[in-house]
C-alpha cells in the first residue's frame, strides 16, 4: 500500500480528485500506473500527516469587523406604498 499526492486533476476509480489531494492506502500497482501518466507521485510522511492542503484564492472584497463580506447596499430601503392601502 501506497501514500499518492495527486499532481493533476483527474477522475479516478474513485470519483473526482484535485491536485494536491493525498491519496492513502493505494495499491501498488493502481499508484504505478497513475505514477507513468505523471497524476500522482509518492506523498512524504509529512504530507500525509497533513492531509489534504487546498489551496483557496483570498476573497478581497471589502468585510465588515466579524469577517463576514458585506452585503451590498440597497438603493431603495422603503417599501412601496401599497396602491389598495385606503380601500
């Protein structure tokens, strides 16, 4: 049994897995023909014992003081009179 880090986004036997996804327990000859098409290489001890490290792009977009993103504001804040409202 193997330890793989996956190099390329690919489906597997298993489903969809992205770059950078540690694959454990893999059979020998699954992670040799998985290592010849060059989507997974062997995962260090260390990478194990992190797991799976994806790599999320930062949102900018301006945040209030708990963290949250912040809604935009709306134009109007007052709703409509209803037009049957005397009846």
């Amino acid at each position: 049994m193997k330890n793989a880090m996956v190099l390329e986004h690919h489906y597997g036997d298993d489903g969809n897995v992205t770059a950078g996804m540690i694959l454990t327990d893999m059979t020998s000859k699954r992670f040799e023909e998985l290592e010849k098409k060059g989507l997974v290489r062997e995962a260090t001890a260390a990478e194990v014992k992190a797991g799976h490290q994806h790599a999320f792009d930062r949102d900018t977009s301006e945040s209030d003081d708990g963290g949250e993103k912040k809604a935009p504001a709306p134009s109007n804040k007052k709703a409509p009179e209803p037009a049957n409202k005397a009846a």
